[in-house]
C-alpha cells in the first residue's frame, strides 16, 4: 500500500515537473513554426518565413519570438505540437505541410490565428472552404505547381510526346492530388499519364525502369519520396535514352533534363508576407490563399545529351540557368 | 507547458493506453509478437474517416473501424496458426498488405475530417471548454474498455486464453483449443488498436497513411513503462498500468518539447523523450533498491 503511495506520488510529481517551466515570455509576438518532418525543401520554406518576416520589420529574438518544432515524421506527436502552440497562445501558428496544418487547425478550433505553407490543395484538406475567401481564422500559401506550363515545356522539348511516365508514392497526399490533376491538364493537350507507383525511395529505381518502352519522357512532380531518390531515375534516363524532367529546379542540377518550377525558399517568403499582415492586425480569414508567384525555368544541357534530346535555342534564352 | 498542451498529452495518452492494452493482450497475455498495429491503427483511421464522411453516425463509424482492426489481427492470427507461419513475420506480411488495403479504404493517402461531426461533437455542448471534451470522453471511453477487458479475462474463454500464452501445451492437455483462443485474442487485440485508430482520426482533424508508422514500439513502451511504474500483480492493475504508461510517456514528449530552454534544438525531440523515459523507468526501481536496504539495516 505504502509503495503504491509513493509511486502515485512519483507520477504527479512527473507530471508536476511538467507543468512548472513554460510560462511564455509576453513582450515579443510569438510566432511558432512546425514542420511534419526536417526535409531541405520544408527547412527553405521556414528559413524564408524568418527572413521575409525579418525583411518586415518582425526580426527574431527582436519585435518577434520565433519557435520551431518538428514532428519528426511521427503524427502522434505533430498533434501534441499543435496542442503545445494553441495552449502557448502565440500571435500566429505557421504549420509546413498538409499533416502539421491539419494537426494545428484541429487544435487551434479557430481561436489561434494560423497560416499554413505548402499545403498542395488546401480545400481537399478541408483546411479553407475556398480559396479566395478562406473565412474562418485561417490562410495560407499553397505550393501546387503549374502542371500547365511545365507540360508545355516537356511537349517544346520532346515534340513527339504522347505517353508521360510520372513515378510517384501512392501514400503521399500531395503527390496523388498532382497526379491527377496532371492527368485532367494533359488530356486537352493528347497526352496520356502513365503512373508508376514506388511506395518507398528504395522502389523508386524500379518504378523507374518499369516505364522503360511504355513511354517518351519521365516527368517527377513535388513528391517527396520519389524527390529523394531523383538520382535513380537519373540513371534509368540516361540508360534508356529517356529524358527526366521535373516541377522543382533544385532538380535540374541533380540531373533532371528541364523544370518550370519554384523554389520552397520563395514560398516562405509569400508565406512570411502573409504572416506579417495578421501580425500587423488582418484577420487570416480575410486574405485569399495564394498559389506560386515566382516561377523560373532551369535547364541541364548535360543530361539533355545523355538522354538523347537537344535543347531548343530560345529555350535556353529564356532559362533563369542552364547546367553545363 | 500549458494547460492545453497537458490535456492535449492525456488525451493522445488515453488514445494510445488502448494501443497499449492491445498491445498487452497480444505480447503479455498471448506471447504473441504481433507488428500488425502498425496497419490496424491506420486502417481502423481510415474505416472510421471514411464512414463518417460518407455520413454512418460516428459511433457506428468508430465501432466499424474496431471491428476492421479486429479482421486484420484475425488474418494475422490464421496465417500463423493455420498456415503455420512464423507469428512475427505473419504479423509482418499483414502489416505491409494493409498499406496497399488502408490506401484503398480511402482512395487517397490521406481523408481529412475537419469540421465534421464526431463521437466528441454531443459532449461539446455541455458546457465544458473545448479542450476538456475529448479527454474527458476518451476517459470515459478507454474506463469503460479496461473494465470489460478486464471482466473478459476473468471469464472462463478469458482463463483459457492466459492458459494458451502461459502454456500451450498444458492447455491442450487440459482440452482448451488454443488455435482458436489465439486467433480470438489477435483479434480483439488489433480490434482495440483499430477502434484507437478511429478515435485518432476523429482527435486529430484526419487519417492519414503515415499514421501507423512506429505505433508498436510506442505501445510496448508504455506497457513496459506502466509495468517499470506499478509493477502489476493482477489484470485489472496490469491494464490500468498500460494506459497510465502510455500517459507517462506523453507527458515526457510534452515535456521534451517544453525542452528548449536547456539549449535543445525540435531535432533533439527523440533523444530527449528516450531519456526521460529511462528516467521513468529507472527511478522506480532505485527506489525498491534504497527501500529494500533501509528494510535490511533494520
């Protein structure tokens, strides 16, 4: 009886620890961060949050208290973050990611001002009604890529383009939200998509060769699995002649042949522009969501060569950079 | 940490307590080492999502999302007993099937179930903040599946089936079936899991593919957890011991998170935990050491 005395008395005195330390500082505005994962791409978005908010006269450690959490990919804990941030009672929550900004708008019930960046289709997430007027206490900046122009620029540069092999994972959100609508943006322009799933980065070199006959050009969207393994599919473009084109330039220079793309850096600049005005008072409620502004094309004339296909002069006038 | 983020660690702490009693049941009771959580959590999320934006009312929703969990163990449970294969990988091989079962449940990795009814939405309008509702029902919920799983292995099937994981043999010999009482076991194990899935989904604001991913070894922590903190001598101490485990260790996630005035950094967040979860672990039994000394001065 008396051990379990002192072992409930351990429990709350943990618990008690718990509690004790934590009373946020109330001078600066606090603005917490969190990510599902620490990836290159979601660290740019929230290096260019900081520094827009910077370049805004909202310097951290400053006029601002920045706090960054990741969820370490575990989405028990992405919750438990959430939790943290809503019971700290910061000026704006900014979740990175579909899963983080899902977890915080459960736990902010629209008391805790949050504007959410690369989130791909913030309406299928249910995180706003509709984009130009998301309403309740929530905004954001989505990083959904203009499937459009890049198709154009695969069909510039393979004229005789008709089947598109797009490797991605079937369990990530955004890259299955992508696929089809590149599927709806390439049907008006004769071309059938041609899916090859690869659950893990280990299965990408084979979803890659799978494709191998089946179709004219390989093209990679923002998935972050396939993303990772990019240098598989590198090898299966320049084995079988097959030219790899992708929807983000950091790409081009791991070996992808072309990208119209954006840099995840410039949308945590828009995502910090966002962030500056619900510091300076605006309701998130009342500031559309916003899609990429700043696109760039980048070429890689050495893949092109190694895949097979020649680069179109005034393409190559266009580019923000070409690859030697 | 703030008051928000205590409950919000005894409400996901009370989720896992049930992944952690099934956990029990199937490692502890059963002596059965079952990885099939890892895809009975998500797919218990993505039953319940999926039904209750199809508009099934969310109790039938989250029962459903159980009795899937359930049908998985029993797959798990069949391959092993009946096809005779080795129960860790056939708990394996159920668990990597039901990625590719849990993407076809909702057609899409992730079904998100913001502002939509829940089995938490009737209790919202009592009165009590918002943030007092969903732990205050999840303990409602997880007392009331301690009890009955607690009057069930007390029952004759519940005795026979602790005989099959302390002996089988002897349990034979005494004309229990434990083919059978395994596969029921698995499957009331995975069936909690699944229903703990379906009640995350609902907590959470979504299922989502990645959510099943390292569940097994968070739910063995908080049963090895609970055990290091009660050292349990019956069930229903044993079960009790599981959820307050599994709240343990939430509490040292809220905890490490509330780490950074030590100088650490989101990307110590495992580390840390892990620590204080050895210190949890550890400071129980220094204490019998210093206890048992003074007994023998004496």
């Amino acid at each position: 009886m008396k051990k379990n005395t002192v072992r409930a008395l351990a429990v709350i005195l943990l618990a008690g620890l718990a509690l004790g330390p934590g009373q946020a500082l109330a001078e600066a505005k606090a603005v917490k961060i969190t990510a599902i994962v620490e990836h290159p791409a979601l660290d740019s978005v929230r290096k260019g949050v900081i520094d827009e908010l910077a370049a805004q006269g909202f310097k951290d450690g400053d006029a601002i208290a920045v706090e960054f959490q990741s969820a370490q990919g575990d989405v028990g804990i992405a919750g438990q973050i959430a939790q943290k941030f809503v019971g700290d009672g910061p000026a704006v929550i900014v979740p990175i990611s579909t899963p983080s900004a899902q977890a915080v708008a459960a736990a902010a019930k629209g008391r805790v001002p949050v504007v959410f960046s690369a989130v791909t289709d913030p309406v299928a997430a249910k995180l706003v009604p509709e984009w130009k007027k998301p309403g309740a206490n929530i905004t954001g900046v989505s990083d959904l890529t203009p499937l459009d122009k890049q198709l154009d620029v695969v069909k510039r540069m393979v004229p005789s383009l008709k089947n598109l092999g797009v490797p991605y994972n079937p369990g990530e959100a955004n890259s299955v939200v992508l696929l089809n609508k590149l599927k709806d943006v390439a049907q008006p322009k004769g071309i059938t998509i041609i899916g090859a799933a690869a659950p893990s980065s280990n299965d990408v070199l084979q979803a890659g060769r799978s494709l191998v006959g089946k179709v004219d050009a390989m093209f990679v969207t923002t998935d972050n699995t396939v993303v990772s393994a990019l240098e598989a599919l590198v090898k299966v473009g320049t084995e079988a002649k097959l030219p790899l084109f992708a929807a983000d330039t950091a790409s081009v220079d791991r070996g992808a042949v072309a990208a119209v793309g954006f840099d995840y850096y410039d949308i945590g600049r828009q995502t910090g522009a966002i962030v500056a005005r619900v510091l300076k008072g605006e309701k998130p409620g009342d500031i559309p969501v916003e899609g990429v502004e700043k696109l760039q094309l980048h070429l890689n004339a050495r893949t092109a060569k190694a895949m097979g296909i020649a680069l179109p002069e005034d393409l190559a006038k266009q580019a923000a950079k070409v690859v030697e | 940490m703030s008051l928000i983020a205590f409950l919000g660690a005894i409400e996901i702490g009370l989720m896992y307590g049930l992944v952690a009693i099934g956990v029990y049941l199937s490692f502890r009771i059963l002596d059965f080492p079952d990885l099939t959580v890892d895809g009975s959590l998500p797919l218990g999320a993505a039953v319940g999502a999926t039904l209750i934006v199809a508009g099934v009312p969310p109790v039938v929703a989250t029962l459903a999302g159980g009795l899937a969990g359930g049908l998985a163990g029993l797959v798990t449970a069949w391959l092993s007993v009946r096809l005779g294969i080795l129960h860790l990988l056939a708990s394996i091989l159920t668990m990597i099937a039901l990625h590719s079962v849990n993407l076809r449940v909702m057609g899409k990795p992730n079904q998100p179930l913001l502002g939509v009814d829940t089995v938490f939405t009737p209790f919202e309008s009592l009165g009590l903040s918002p943030y007092w509702v969903t732990p205050v029902v999840l303990l409602g919920i997880v007392a009331a599946i301690l009890l009955a799983v607690n009057w069930f292995l007390g029952s004759e099937l519940g005795l026979a089936m602790r005989a099959t994981g302390a002996n089988a043999r002897m349990a034979r010999a005494q004309g229990i079936h434990t083919g059978w009482l395994t596969m029921l076991g698995i499957a009331l194990s995975n069936g909690l899991v699944g229903m703990a899935g379906a009640l995350f989904a609902q907590i959470q604001g979504g299922a989502d593919i990645t959510m099943g991913v390292g569940v097994i070894v968070v739910g063995l922590a908080a049963v090895i957890l609970g055990e290091a903190i009660v050292s349990p001598r019956v069930i229903v101490i044993a079960l009790i011991a599981c959820v307050l485990g599994s709240i343990v260790y939430r509490l040292t996630v809220a905890l490490a998170l509330n780490a950074g005035f030590l100088g650490l950094q989101a990307q110590d967040l495992k580390l840390v935990t892990a620590v204080l979860v050895v210190v949890a672990m550890v400071l129980p039994g220094l204490r019998r050491k210093y206890a048992g000394s003074k007994a023998v001065a004496r």
